[in-house]
C-alpha cells in the first residue's frame, strides 16, 4: 500500500476530481455552514466592527473643529471598514473547495479508467475521492481542497476558493483598528488639553468609556489578524498550508513560491484588483439563479 505522500497520483491526471467546486459555484449555490458558534462568531465580527465605525464618526470625528481632519480619516477608515466586512462576506459565503459529496461509487470508479498500480484515495467520513492536499473538515462535513484551517470567525473553512479573501480580511481589520488606535490616542491627547465636553457630544464619562472600549477592542483585533496577515502570506510564499505544516507533510507537488505563490492565489500578476474583494462577483447569475428557483440553495 503506498503511502499519503503519492497521493500526487490521485487527481492530476482526471480533471472531473479537481473541477467539482468549480461546478458547484457555476450552478449558483449560496455556500453558508450552519454552524451555530460560526453564526455567532460573524454575527460579532460584524457588530466590532460597527461599533468601532460608530464611536470613530460619532464620538471622535464629526464634533471635531476640523473640517478636513473629520473628512479625510471618516472617508479612509469607512472605506477601508467596507472593504473588511466585504472581505468577510466573501470569505463565508465562498464555496473553499470542497469536493463533491458521494462521488467514490463504483460506476464513477471504473469511468476513471485507472491505470495498474494508480492510487486514489476515498474519505471514509464524506464517501468523496479525495484529491491530494485536501482534507476532511468535521464542521463542514467535507473534503476541502487545500485546506489551512477552519475560522469560525468567517464561519466557513480557509481553502483554495476563498484564501485570497481571508488574507483581505485580516489585512483590512488589522488596518482599520491601526487606524482607530490612532485616532483614539489622537482624540484622549487633544481632549485632556481643553474641555471634554467640546470634545465631544456624550457625556465625559460616557465618552471615555467608549473610547476605552474601542482601545481595547482594535489592540486585540490588530494582534489577531496581524499575526494570521503574517502566517497566510508565509503559507501563500511557501505554497504550504498550515495543516501541511503542523502534520510536517512533505510535499510531493510542484510548489509554486513566492510571487509564483501570491499569483496563484491572487489570480494572476499584482493589480489593484488584488485589494478587491468585490472583483469577481456575480451577483446578477445569483440573483437570475434565486428567481428561476425560488430561493437561494444553501450548501451544508
């Protein structure tokens, strides 16, 4: 029997094995997990990240005497604070690559047409032939194709489909609560020098509170996704995912490093579109597939 490190042989050579999600996809299938402590992880990203929108305009930007302080940080970290909860959209509502349930029968074997001595290998848990790099997630019940983690903050698996996204994702945050700690800093130093109430229109107490919290809250996102900006972009230059590093798997494909690495996953050479996170997206397909069947087709 031979060992997981040929399991190159596996997929390569039969496209049907690597083109499963990407036929998914093209069907127009919304990809959502029902995982309840996913739903609540995103539930709460989203609301962090709408309270830090509103003390950052309502408690430090608009009562300033400043016209252009106001409006140039209000537009910089609002835009940039769109492009985080659209990266997080896109990373929870992408399809990672996940290979298509119940696809190991026999008819579908013998169609392969396997040559003597090929190896593929089936996943006991989802009944799928499982192509090399994937791995079998227990939350989302599937195989997915280079698989690094499952986030419950994205609610959804970190794989081939949506890396790109969660890179944008811990990039944008890690941004925005860089920004908001400046400000907060910014906004405490200017306000001990005159009175707190002309420096906002809560209550002292009240403010400082807010403030304090949002401190708080950006330190902790920033330490977060910083680090996890810093292992995904690793991973990407050293084409290894963060399973393949802690199972110490040897690599038995081509790897593509460096910009060889960001290209594959970023879709091709760098371009603004690279910070996109709306590039790409059909949502006139989705909304033409809602209409002929009555409702969105949630993937389990």
């Amino acid at each position: 029997m031979q060992s997981s490190g040929h399991r190159l042989r596996d997929v390569e050579q039969h496209q049907p094995l690597l083109n499963g999600g990407e036929e998914e996809v093209a069907s127009g299938r919304v990809w959502f997990i029902q995982d309840s402590c996913g739903i609540v992880c995103a539930v709460m990203t989203w609301s962090l990240v709408m309270y830090a929108q509103f003390v950052v305009n309502f408690v430090m930007l608009l009562p300033s005497k400043s016209f252009w302080y106001s409006l140039i940080n209000g537009v910089a970290f609002n835009f940039m604070a769109v492009l985080a909860l659209m990266s997080h959209l896109r990373t929870m509502l992408s399809d990672p690559g996940a290979v298509p349930k119940g696809n190991a029968t026999k008819e579908y074997m013998d169609s392969l047409q396997l040559k003597p001595g090929e190896v593929i290998y089936k996943c006991p848990k989802c009944s799928s032939i499982k192509p090399e790099r994937a791995h079998h997630c227990s939350i989302c019940k599937r195989c997915i194709r280079k698989m690094d983690h499952h986030c419950p903050w994205v609610n959804n698996c970190v794989g081939e489909n949506n890396q790109r996204f969660f890179v944008l994702f811990t990039m944008y945050i890690a941004s925005i609560s860089l920004h908001a700690l400046c400000l907060s800093g910014f906004h405490f130093v200017t306000c001990v020098k005159v009175q707190w109430n002309e420096c906002s229109d809560f209550s002292p107490p009240v403010a400082v509170m807010l403030l304090i919290f949002l401190c708080l809250e950006a330190l902790l996102f920033l330490t977060f996704t910083a680090v996890m900006f810093g292992t995904q972009i690793h991973s990407i230059c050293n084409d290894e995912t963060e399973i393949e590093r802690l199972k110490n798997e040897k690599p038995t494909w081509e790897r593509r490093v460096r910009w060889e690495g960001m290209k594959a996953v970023f879709g091709g050479p760098p371009s603004p579109l690279w910070f996109n996170p709306f590039a790409g997206l059909r949502l006139r397909r989705l909304l033409m597939v809602r209409g002929r069947k009555g409702g969105a087709e949630f993937s389990v």
